[in-house]
C-alpha cells in the first residue's frame, strides 16, 4: 500500500511541476520520471511474486509440466 501512495505523490509531483516549470530546479535531482517507472515495476514483481505464492501448493507438492499422464 505504501507504494501505492508513493506512486499517487509521484504524479502529484509531475502533475505541479507542469503547472509551475519554474519549481524545477528545486526538484532537479528528483527524476520524477524514472520513480513512476521503477515504482510501477516493483509493484507489478510484488504482484507476481504474491500471486506465485497463493498457486503453490500447501502439501508442497509439485506438479511435473511437460510430463503426459
């Protein structure tokens, strides 16, 4: 959730530094850009990785693939 938030201030961010170009340079080594990316990818790899662990198996077991029955 925290990252969530952080993303909605991120484009809270752009979104003013578009009204107001002249707060760029005060915000010129924060590359609002690449967070939004970096932030979006780290939230898509949670994801994933939460939706890998809820198709695992409780009995650990593991399915063979590729292997006709």
């Amino acid at each position: 959730m925290k990252q969530k938030t952080f993303l909605e201030k991120l484009y809270e961010l752009k979104a003013f530094l578009k009204e107001h170009p002249e707060q760029r340079i005060v915000y010129s080594d924060v590359n609002v850009d690449f967070l939004i990316m970096k932030t979006k990818r780290e939230m898509y790899e949670r994801e994933e990785q939460e939706h890998e662990q809820d198709r695992q198996c409780t009995d650990d077991f593991m399915p063979a693939s590729g292997v006709p029955f």
